[in-house]
C-alpha cells in the first residue's frame, strides 16, 4: 500500500499527524500554511488520501487520520526522525540541513534499508569500540582533520570505559525523583524543570535549572510547603511546584 | 553635557538595595510616581563630582521577565526613561542567583555598574573574587559595597558617574551571552523576522525581542501581530521542546545559569566549606515542626500587643489633646455667635483631624514591627509556616499578618497588605479584611450583646459574630479568586533570605515613610469624609421656633423650685431631646428616616438607620448616634440607660441583625479610603463599600426573616 503513496502525499499525511499532534484538531488552512502550498493544491491531496482510505475527510468537516493512515503517518515521521538523528548525532551536521536532507531522503529510502540503519545507528552509539565519544571524536575530526597519535591511548580509554561502565552498572544507576519526594537532607541533581503554567520559568529562574544541585532542608510544620537549598540559598516551594521538577537522586 | 544624571538601583530583593539607597540619599527622597502607581519607585538626590544625581529605586526583582508588577515597572523604566548609568546592586554572598539579573541588564544593554553588597559577609563566608576577570566578564565596572556600614559608597558613586559621563570602559565589552544551539538557531530563525516585521523598532534590538519572545514574554507578545512571527515562535517552541526535552523558558533560564557559572568556576573561589550558617541554625528553632508555630503565634500575639497596647495610652493622649482644644474653643468662643462656625471647627474639623491622627501611634507601631520582621527576614518564614492554610483559602501565606491586625483595626491592615508581593493576593486580602472584626466593631458589640442576651448566652454571642466574620472572610476571599481575580495561580516560590540585623535607619526610614503617607493620602480623604459627615447631621439647623422651646423649657427649669441635683437632671434631658431633635431634623436624620422602607426587611427603624450613617465615619459613632436619637445624650458602649432603651424598642433578634449588618456591610469611610488609595484606583474601594453592603443586606434580612418566620428571639 506505502508504494502507492507519492512523496508529495507522504508529505501531506506527516504534516497532518504532526498538527494532530501539536494542535489536536486540523484544518485544511493549517496544513496549507505548514507545507507552504495554495489552499485548492491542499484540498485535491486530501481527495487522494481519502480515496486510498488513509484519510477521513469531507469538505468543511474536521480532518481525521484512519487507523490506517496514522500508522502509515507514523512510519514517515520515524523514518524522518531516524534519518535526521543519524545526520546530527553521528555525522555531526548542523541540525536545520539535517532536517532538510531527511525531508528528501525519507520518502525514497526502502524499509529494509531504514531497519538496518536503525540497527546500526545504535550499534554504533553502544559499542564499546564506537559509542558516544567515538562519535564526538568523528565530528572534532571532520572539523580539524587527522591526528594519528592518540589512538593507542584512545584504545586504552575505551577499555578503561568499559569496565568504569560495568562497575557502574552493577552497582545500579542513579534512581530519578520527583522534587517532592525527596526527604529533608536528601540531595539531588535537576535533570528537567516542566513547563506549568509559567511556574516552571519562575522556578528555573531562581535557579533551578538542570545541572543544579537541590537539598532539601525542611519541610513546614504544616506539611507544606518544603525549602530547599539551592545555589547557597534558601528557596520555599509548594508540593506542586516541587513535583514539576525532575531529579537525579544524589 | 547633561547636568542632572539619571541614575537607576536595580538588583533582587533582599541585596541590600534599600540600605544603599538610604545611605547615598539620606533624608533627601521621595516617593516618584511612576505608572501603575501601586509599586513605587523611590527617588532620591545627591551631589557627587560635581553632578546632581537623581537616584531612582526601582522595585527589587529577581528578574526582568514582566512576570510580575515590579518586574515590568523596572523594565520599563530602564527602557522608557534610559537612565545614564544602571547599578545593579548584588548579593555577594550569594552571588550566582544574583548575577541572573546582571546577565539580563546586560543583554539589554545598559550603562552598567555592579555593586557586590555585603562583601564582608561573603568574605567571612570564604569567597575569594577575581574582580578584574569578572569585570572582563560581564563588561562592567564592579565595586565591593558593605551597604549597612555605608562602605564602598564614594568608590559606588564615582563608579556610577564615570560610566554615565563617559560610557563604559573602552577595554570592556558587553559579552554575547550565547545559548544552546537549538536556541540561538530558533533565536535566528525568529530575530529577522522581528526585524523585518518592524516590531519595536528602535525601542529593542531584534535578538533581544526574539529571546523575550521565545521566553513568552507576556507583555511583548500581546503586542506581536505579524502572523509570520507568531508562526515562527510556535514552531520554535515545538522545536525545542522537542529537541531539548523542556520549553523555550526553561532551557533559557537554563542556559543563562550556564553561563553564570561558568564565569564563576573562574573567577570565584570558595575557600572554606560552611555547612551550616547562624542562619540555619535561626531556622533550625523557629522553623522547627514542633516549636515553630508556637513560636511564630507568640511573635505575633507581640506585634498585636505593640500595636494595640503600646499604641493605646498615645491614642487616648491624642484624643484627650483633639478634646481639650475643641472644649478649649468653646469656652473662648464668644457666646452666641456664629455657632455654626464654631461647630464645624470644633466637631467638624477638629474632630476630623484627630480622627485621622488617632491612628497614628497604631500605624507606626504597627510598622516598626514589620519593619523589624521583614528586614530581619523572619517575614519570609512567617509565610513558610503559615501558607499551608492561608493558601486554602486561596491567599499567600504573607497574609496571614494583615489578617491578624484587622482584629485590631482595619485600616494599618489594609496599610499592612504591602508586603504581599502579588497584586491578585494583595487586593484579595484588602477587599476581605472589613470582614474581620475591628476593634470599633467590638464597642457596637459590647453595647448590643448585653442588651439583649442573658449572662450564660453573651461570650457564645460574641464568639459566633467573630467567626461569622473569619468564615466570611474566607469564602469571600474564595469567591474572588474564582471571579475577579481569576488567572493562573502564581507560584509561591520565595527565596528565604538569610537572617540579617535590621539597620536603625532603614527601619525608621520605613515607619515614616508610611505615616506620611497614611496622613497625606488617606488622611485627607478621611477628613473630607468627616467634614461631610459632620454637615450632615448638623445641616439645617434646628427652626428658630423649636429653639425657642427649648430655650423656654430650660429656663422655666432653671427658675423652677427643685434641688440642684433634681434640676442638672431636668435641663440634661432637656438638653438630651434637644439633641434628639436636632439630629432628626438634620439631612443625616432626614435620610435616615427615609430609608426606613429599605430597612424594614432587616427589622430595623429609621433610628438605627442614622445611626448607621455614623458608623461609616467610624464604626464606633454608631453607639454614641444611638444614644442621641434615644435622648439618652452621648451614650457610650456601658450604657445602661441605653440598654434599657433598646430593649424595649427592639427585639433580641434585631440586636442580632444589628451585630450581623455592622459586621459585614459598608466599612469605615477611612477603610474604604485607604482601599482605594492602597488598590491604586477608587474602583476597590467603590466594589469594597458595595460588595459588602450589599452582602450584609441581603444576609441580615435573610437572619431576620428566617428568624422571624420560626419565632427565635422575636419576643
């Protein structure tokens, strides 16, 4: 069925599950303003789509994804996602051309290809020999050229990485909380603050921001609200926005 | 060259900045008035190098994000007024959260100097500071200030005027605060597009817009209409939302800290590690889950005790002073003429002014204590402890204090609501407050309870009148949070500063600064009001035919054949209908009577109608109205013969509504005056006045035709 759809309706079915998503509801002005493309061009693609039953759609009524089509939506925007991954975080190109060339390169790739790319994006990203730094070393590289020197220490690293990685492991990993269900004298690393209602601002400005180390030092008599220390200062928090907060358990 | 220079304090709250301000300014400062005059801006003046200084105050903020009143007073001062030369004020000792707002002024590009404040508490906390790097830094001149010894302040000035005569140093230049790729490539995508869309041009630079933009900066994004712009910063949203797991504002915030520290891992150095402050060890006791409450209700059981106590023997002075002139003037009146100027400067004016004045010793006693408890920072934990309840109700912890005071008087409680630092809360509490019982309430109590109810019933009467009051009070506070000040509710993220020792100077300086305003703005409102209340229960005077009588009564009493003791008796209540008469026939005794039909619902007759036009004098006129129009003269709140009038003028169940209807409806005028005044606009203090009278109608002819209708107390 995916043979039958042209890149230019692939493009239309992204775009509609990417305004589903962001927005809930969708009009057929929204995708035309998304795509850069004339309101009659908009109205012909949702034809076809609703012709290959991907779409369910009549004039002036609300746009809906069939099952169908949602999981056809969701297989181009993975293999955008993946192909635009690859380009940043192994090939170190600049995030907007990353997206551009996926946006062309999405449509054509065949499945089996796309799986085993996938496979080897994370082969690449675990393996010791490989991994992260590996990556990262690629792209310093690809911006400075060769150096040759270093590779018996890098090797050396990468062994001394490995066993630093088991011990680790073994020893379990830092458990991630909740602000709020730290008890007074526990400490923790803010990972993310969520957005709420422009509390999150609030708090990331006085401080909290991730990186930051957060204790907790008392709780109110009254159960609420909780202070913390922060930066070498005292903050006072309720609950709530306590539990807008993520941490890493230190 | 310019002769004047503009110079503005910036800096967080609780740096320092109101010491400095007092120290460069000393006596010579004023309130400015500034748009959106619920936050002031303090000026004040200077001569330094041979440049007159105008120092402005602006509102200590954390931040420059217009996330609340002050912040946006403070940002648009720096951006409407341009002035010559910014110092922002910092807390050294606390230095990463302080800078947060030097990165912000310096993105917006002002002249700047930094002022590193209470550099000897950072230097005893163990910080080392590598100031030439981190004037390198953040392109500015940096001077270490120890505000409450008033050192630092010569170097600060010449600082200040340095870079407004001459710009920054030549070798400094303001540093690009980069952000996170994901950030500057959206701050790329959305800065042309500002530019090109014209927005704010030649009022913020592009790149600047598109950050505030990308912040969601309410008060520049209501003002954005090119599509194309909010089209952009909806994707841009998405974008980072999406690429870096949190929102726009958050990761600038963020990235902002980075930056921080990253100038602080350079050029700070901690040498000593001190866990545990005084500061925590203060916090230890008075934030302690079990003794804390305890203590902080003992705390404030002192500040009602100094207000209301210390307060009481200058409050009875000054009212034994206003006495003493008006007798005064009456007794070197010549007889018989122009009475009725000397009624106005007797009862009128002079009565007006020590109405407004007998508040006083209350108000800067009042002050003193919350000086001493905010610059202490106990403030800050008073909220800590109590915002669990208080935050129940719909209001922040902070006001539980004004809470507390209106048991005493109303007006230094609405006066009190200042220290809450969000407006919706502040004019929550204002509008409430009148629904806590006053002192002046309690005379009109004092007076009714007795009356009508048997010894076992008076505590339990007075007992449910107060929690009528506080049950009100908090629904209200309810209601309002769900109607008018509906909105999304504000984070109640408080820094907790560290203890410090309140200077004198700013104390006394805070005290003042809020007498001279009561008796400036609220005084002479509430001395109009008095002067018109005063005409209308004295205006028209009686006909010269019922004078007459009178004056026939008295001397055929006086030429009648009694004891002395029998004929002071007889020319008293001669002089007692006198006054009953005049007040009927006045215009106050005139509506009184007419608005009898609208008071019959409520069981009460014109007589209680006059006298509830006394009350919104002072709620205590009521008693001694009462008095006059039962011809019993001026009657206070022990007054058995009054007692004994209203009992056989009204049933239990009137005293009741009585007790319910000055409870709940229309304030004080003096209340209503210093809503208005304190909300910034005589709206408050109009839905105030309404509000409640119409609450207390509707509620006391409820109690009364419920009552009536099943017979409780109508006998």
């Amino acid at each position: 069925m995916r043979n039958a759809l042209t890149a230019s309706l692939e493009d239309y079915l992204e775009a509609i599950f990417q305004i589903i998503e962001e927005k809930q509801a969708v009009r057929a002005k929204d995708i035309a303003r998304r795509l850069g493309v004339s309101n009659p061009s908009v109205t012909g693609a949702l034809r076809s789509l609703a012709e290959k039953e991907l779409v369910a759609y009549a004039p002036y009524d609300v746009i809906s994804l069939t099952p169908r089509g949602k999981a056809a939506a969701r297989d181009v925007v993975r293999r955008h996602e993946v192909l635009r991954d690859f380009f940043v975080n192994v090939l170190a190109v600049e995030e907007s051309a990353a997206d551009e060339a996926a946006c062309r390169m999405e449509h054509s790739i065949p499945k089996v290809i796309l799986e085993r790319f996938i496979r080897f994006a994370e082969f690449v990203e675990v393996c010791p020999r490989g991994g992260e730094k590996w990556i990262r070393d690629f792209g310093a590289r690809c911006g400075q050229g060769a150096t040759r020197e270093d590779c018996e220490r890098c090797i050396e690293s990468v062994l001394e990485e490995v066993r630093h990685r088991k011990r680790r492991e073994s020893r379990k990993a830092f458990p991630t909380a909740k602000l709020n269900e730290l008890k007074p004298g526990q400490k923790g690393k803010v990972l993310k603050v969520n957005f709420h209602e422009g509390g999150g601002r609030k708090i990331s400005e006085m401080g909290v921001s991730p990186g930051a180390v957060v204790e907790i030092e008392r709780v109110s008599p009254m159960g609420e609200p909780i202070d913390i220390k922060v930066k070498g200062y005292h903050l006072s928090l309720r609950r709530e926005e306590a539990e807008e907060v993520e941490i890493e358990t230190l | 060259m310019k002769t004047e220079i503009v110079v503005a304090l910036a800096g967080n709250p609780n740096a320092g900045k109101t010491t400095i301000f007092n120290e460069l300014t000393g006596s010579r400062q004023h309130v400015g008035n500034y748009p959106g005059v619920t936050v002031e801006c303090k000026e004040g003046f200077r001569r330094h190098a041979g440049a007159d200084l105008r120092i402005v105050d602006l509102p200590g903020t954390y931040s420059l994000t217009a996330y609340s009143e002050e912040e946006l007073v403070a940002r648009n001062f720096l951006i409407d007024e341009k002035p010559d030369v910014v110092v922002d004020i910092l807390d050294a000792s606390n230095l990463e959260r302080n800078l947060y707002l030097a990165v912000q002024l310096i993105e917006l590009g002002v002249p700047l100097v930094l002022a590193f404040n209470m550099s000897d508490v950072a230097r005893a906390r163990g910080y080392e500071f590598d100031l030439p790097k981190l004037e390198r830094f953040f392109g500015a001149v940096i001077v270490e200030t120890t505000g409450n010894k008033g050192d630092g302040m010569t170097a600060l000035l010449d600082a200040a005027v340095r870079v407004a005569r001459s710009g920054p140093r030549a070798d400094f230049r303001a540093p690009a605060v980069v952000y996170g790729k994901v950030i500057e490539e959206e701050i790329a995508r959305i800065a042309p597009l500002v530019e090109k869309a014209g927005l704010f041009a030649g009022k913020y630079d592009p790149r600047w817009t598109a950050i505030k933009l990308l912040e969601s900066d309410r008060e520049l994004r209501k003002e954005v209409l090119s599509l194309e712009v909010i089209d952009q910063l909806e994707k841009s949203a998405v974008r980072i939302q999406k690429m870096l797991g949190e929102p726009p504002e958050t990761a600038i915030a963020g990235d902002r800290y980075g930056f921080i520290s990253g100038a602080c891992q350079e050029a700070v150095r901690s040498t000593i590690e001190i866990r545990h402050t005084t500061s925590d060890q203060i916090d230890a006791v008075v934030t302690h889950p079990v003794f804390g409450i305890p203590i902080f209700l003992g705390l404030m059981y002192l500040v009602f005790h100094l207000t209301f106590t210390i307060g009481a023997p200058p409050m009875d002075w000054i009212e034994m002073f206003f006495g003493w002139l008006g007798g005064g003037i009456g007794a070197v009146w010549p007889e018989g003429r122009a009475r009725l100027l000397q009624s106005l400067l007797v009862d009128g004016i002079i009565g007006g002014v020590g109405g407004v004045v007998v508040f006083l010793p209350n108000i800067l006693l009042l002050f003193l204590a919350i000086a001493v408890l905010e610059y202490t920072g106990y403030m800050a934990r008073a909220a800590f402890l109590m915002d669990n309840v208080m935050h129940k109700i719909g209001l922040h912890g902070k006001s539980f204090i004004p809470m507390l005071i209106g048991f005493g008087c109303t007006v230094p409680a609405i006066l009190a609501t200042r220290t809450l630092d969000n407006r919706r809360d502040r004019l929550t509490t204002m509008l409430v407050l009148p629904l806590i019982s006053c002192g002046a309430r309690l005379t009109i109590y004092a007076l009714v309870i007795p009356a009508f109810f048997p010894q076992a019933w008076q505590a339990p009467m007075l007992w449910i009148i107060y929690v009528i009051g506080i049950l009100l009070a908090v629904a209200g506070a309810k209601l309002l949070r769900r109607t008018i000040f509906k909105g999304e509710s504000v984070p109640f993220v408080m820094e907790l500063p560290p203890y410090r020792m309140p200077t004198l100077k700013a104390v006394l300086i805070y005290m003042w600064d809020l007498g001279w305003q009561y008796l400036k703005k609220a005084g002479t409102v509430i001395l109009g009001i008095s002067i018109l209340l005063w005409a209308l229960s004295s205006f028209p005077a009686l006909p010269e035919s019922e004078a007459a009588r009178f004056r026939a009564a008295r001397q055929e009493a006086a030429s009648a054949r009694m004891t002395g003791a029998e004929r002071v008796d007889w020319i008293a209540g001669i002089d007692n209908e006198e006054a009953k008469a005049a007040l009927l026939n006045s215009y106050a005794g005139r509506i009184g009577k007419g608005m009898e039909p609208a008071l019959e619902p409520m069981g009460f007759d014109w007589r209680i109608g006059i006298a509830l036009i006394g009350a919104f004098a002072a709620k205590e006129v009521f008693v001694a109205q009462m008095g006059i129009v039962h011809a019993v003269g001026e009657a206070d709140e022990e007054s058995e013969s009054l007692r004994e009038k209203l009992r056989q003028a009204y049933s239990p169940l009137v005293g009741f509504c009585v007790m319910v209807f000055c409870l709940i409806a229309a304030p004080c005028s003096a209340t209503v005056a210093v809503t208005a005044r304190e909300g910034g606009s005589w709206k408050w203090g109009l839905l105030q006045l309404g509000g409640l009278t119409s609450l207390g109608y509707v509620l006391t002819v409820i109690v009364y035709q419920v009552g009536r209708f099943l017979g409780i107390g109508a006998g």
